[in-house]
C-alpha cells in the first residue's frame, strides 16, 4: 500500500561503514537504497580518525547529499539516516545522525527504532541539568554516554544502553571507532557485511548489495559490536534478551530483495499470498495487487489459487513528495496521482485486489472505487496481514487508535466502508507460519503487537499519552 498517505510510515533506515577511503560516497549509496524507510530526511557524519563532519537536511538523499555539498566530508569511515517525521519530530534539528561535541571528543549517533521511556528519561536528565536541543529521543542516549562514570567509551555505552526501552538500532561513531548496538527483543532490523577490509552496516541486505559487500550476519538482540581500525569484536551487554522482530518489516516496509533473519522479504510475501489463497478461496476473473509492497503477494495467491495475475494498478512514478500531507482530502487525492486503474484489464472482470494491510480504510475505499470505475464487476480485497489493531510504539507512524479502522469495526463493518464485495484478512497463525521464520514458540520469534495487543516490553503512560496526541 502506498505508506505516504495511509499514515503507516517506517521511522527511518540507517547505514555505516567503517576501513573504507570512499566512506562518504559508499554511504550515499547504501543511503540511497533505504530511502524507501525515509522520505522526510538524511544526514551523515564522517570522521577522518581526528574530527567528525557532518551533512545533513530536509529531503530526499539525492537533494541532501548535492555533489558540491558532498566535496568536503572525507574519511575512512561514516554512518548515514534516513527518516520521516513523527509526531512532534520534524524540522532539521531532528535529522539525524545526532552530532555532539565537547572537550573530551565528538560523538555522533543514528538510531531506528523508539525508546519507549524517552519522555521519563529526559525529565530525569533535565532535573540534573541536562538540555536537550531536540525533540528526538535519540538525544537521550548521547546524555546518557556523557553522564556515564565508567572510563571506556564501550562501558559508557553499554551502562547507558540498559537505561533504556523500546525498540533501537543504534549507530554511535566517535573519532575512532564505530560502535552497534541492538534491543535485547531485536526488534528492529540489522546486518553486518564485508566490503574487503571494511566492514559495513546497515538496516537491509539490500544496501549490502547496492554497494557490493557480502553478508555476514545479522546484530544480535542485547549485542554491542565495536569497529575500529584494530578489527570487530562483540560483547552483550544484555542477556535478558527474548527475540520479537517487527512482523511488518516481513509484510510491508523491508524492500523484496532483502533478507531478515534468512528469509527473503519477497518469498515471504509470496508465501503470505499463498496462505491467503488457501484461508480465503475466491471465485474470480483476475488477480491484481497494490503497488509495489503488495505484488509479491498477489502473484503468490494467484499461483496458489490458479486465477491469473493482471497489473490491474499502475503506480505514478513522477508525483514527487507534495503528497505527504495530513489533511484527508489531500490523502484521498494523493491516491488518485499514485495510482491508476487498467481498464483493458478489469473491465467486466471480477478482480481480486491484494492489499498489504488495512489502516484507517480510506485509500481501500479509493481503489475499490476505481476498480469499479474502471469496469470491474465484482472487487474481492484480500489482505495479507491480520487486522491492525493496536498501536506501535516502536517506530513505525501509525495513526490514534481511534484512526485504526480495525479497532473499532467488525471485518464485515470495514467491508461495507470500503465499498468491497468481500474482505479477508490473513490470520495470525498463517502470517506467522507463511512467513517461516525458524524460531521457536509461538510467535517465531516476531513482535506481532499491532495485531494482538501483546507488546514485548512494558509500554509507559507517557507513551500512551503522546500517542494519543499524534
């Protein structure tokens, strides 16, 4: 589905790279291939092994990162972000990586994810003296380091890593080394590879490829990996550490070409069709899915269920960013630039349309109504995740829970506001087992919180509150 306007954004993406001369371009590139995790900013740091640069704005990669802006950060080493806004998270001051100097050196840090006691530690470090010069609480981590009273750098920051809550991939690179760290529920995403004698980071596999280094592995959840020019070593700084990846980066944010855990996103996709094929037969003319997280699924139930798979939706490629905008009739009107109908396609057709996921209902609504604008007699929206009902607190932008369409209507309730003849979403059970994450328990090793309302960590007022108020 189109995350841009059914509110259902990925925070942010990050990327690193450490022992390589062209660290500033490689970045750029990795940069580049995530830039479908964040659209609103980008930023790097660079460090020669004596000082930290930075470069960063509001934008897209290719508008931040300018060839006459990119000529002077040099260096054998960098960490990059991309990100969109939250609530309250706008503005330059909050594109990251965090750049912070002081007498006894420079750190920087670039974070995905979202510490769920951000709100508590702040007024605790402002009661001792802390001032924070932005709304993101990534800055938390950066006092947390400062305050610290070990001497080691990796001390500080593991001692500062179990203050925290929530859900983060951190990136923290000083003058002379590069330091990862991972939630001990490894919620969110990230890989390590080799670049010949560097090492390199980074949200998705995809940017692995992009830039030519080969997979290792995956950080471990409660892991702290140290880079430096001496080579890698890994220490836990937690043990206490129970795995619950982000089921959606499977569904909808990771690009098809990665791999999470070892399972290719566009197999699982596939996979996901399929099961729904078999939890929801339908008879029917055509398959067609929602550009572009949804066609690996629609191909997949039309494989399973022996309907033919048609390009039903076409997705305009040359809209630009002007429609990431809050009001409603500008999101309903950004689904008519996004998306086309095929009339040669769906015309007299009883069309399934394959859908990702379900939020607040109205751009379903918009393309049902185009199916059928279009000619197509019948339109069966087949959904290839459970219905989200809850909140996420660890990093993706949904709507208020009372936006969630889920949260407060039956299925058959949804399916008569989205104008569709029927509507099947895919069970827990069979996202979970389609998937095919080889972990053990129920879950596999998968946060499924949004669906079920179980959260792997505790979940504060304060949280609750500012989502309330998003």
């Amino acid at each position: 589905m189109l995350a841009e306007i059914k509110g259902l954004n990925e925070e942010c993406g990050v990327f690193g790279i450490w022992g390589h001369p062209n660290a500033a371009e490689i970045t750029y590139y990795g940069l580049h291939s995530l830039q479908h995790r964040g659209q609103e900013g980008a930023g790097m740091v660079v460090t020669d092994g004596e000082i930290l640069r930075g470069l960063k704005g509001e934008g897209l990669v290719t508008e931040v990162f300018t060839s006459d802006a990119m000529k002077d950060i040099k260096g054998k080493a960098a960490i990059g972000h991309v990100r969109y806004a939250t609530a309250g998270g706008g503005g330059y001051e909050n594109v990251q990586p965090l750049l912070f100097h002081s007498q006894s050196g420079s750190l920087a840090l670039a974070h995905n994810g979202n510490l769920v006691n951000a709100t508590a530690l702040k007024h605790q470090l402002e009661t001792q003296g802390s001032i924070f010069q932005t709304s993101s609480d990534t800055e938390v981590l950066a006092h947390l380091i400062k305050r610290s009273g070990f001497s080691l750098m990796k001390d500080r920051v593991k001692n500062a890593l179990t203050m925290l809550k929530g859900a983060y991939a951190f990136l923290i690179m000083t003058e002379t080394e590069l330091m990862v760290a991972l939630d001990p529920h490894g919620l969110r995403p990230l890989s390590i590879g080799r670049l010949g004698d560097a090492y390199v980071l980074a949200s998705e596999t995809c940017a692995l490829d992009i830039v030519g280094a080969e997979f290792e592995r995956d950080v471990l959840p409660g892991e702290l990996v140290i880079i430096d020019d001496e080579g890698i070593r890994s220490e836990m700084y937690s043990y206490n550490t129970t795995k619950a990846m982000c089921t959606m980066e499977y569904v909808y944010f990771s690009r098809p070409d990665s791999n999470i855990h070892g399972v290719n996103v566009h197999t699982a996709r596939k996979n996901l069709g399929k099961r729904l094929a078999m939890e929801a037969p339908i008879e029917a003319d055509v398959v067609t899915g929602v550009p572009d997280s949804s066609i690996s699924a629609a191909i997949g139930y039309a494989e399973a269920s022996g309907i033919p798979y048609e390009m039903g939706l076409i997705k305009n490629r040359y809209v630009g960013r002007t429609f990431i905008q809050p009001s409603q009739s500008l999101r309903e009107q950004g689904v008519k630039m996004k998306l086309s109908p095929v009339r040669g396609v769906v015309e007299g057709k009883r069309v399934i349309m394959v859908d990702d996921s379900i939020v607040r209902g109205t751009t379903s609504k918009r393309i049902v109504r185009m199916l059928k604008e279009a000619g197509a007699t019948e339109v069966h929206v087949v959904i290839s995740s459970p219905p989200i009902q809850n909140p996420c607190f660890y990093g993706i932008d949904t709507s208020t829970r009372e936006e969630l369409i889920a949260s407060n209507h039956s299925v058959e309730e949804i399916r008569q506001l989205i104008e569709a003849d029927s509507l099947t979403f895919l069970s827990v059970e069979g996202m979970v087992e389609a998937i095919g994450r080889q972990e053990e328990g129920e879950t596999r090793g998968s946060c499924l919180a949004c669906f079920t309302g179980k959260y792997p960590t505790e979940i504060y007022p304060e949280s609750l509150q500012a989502f309330q108020k998003c």
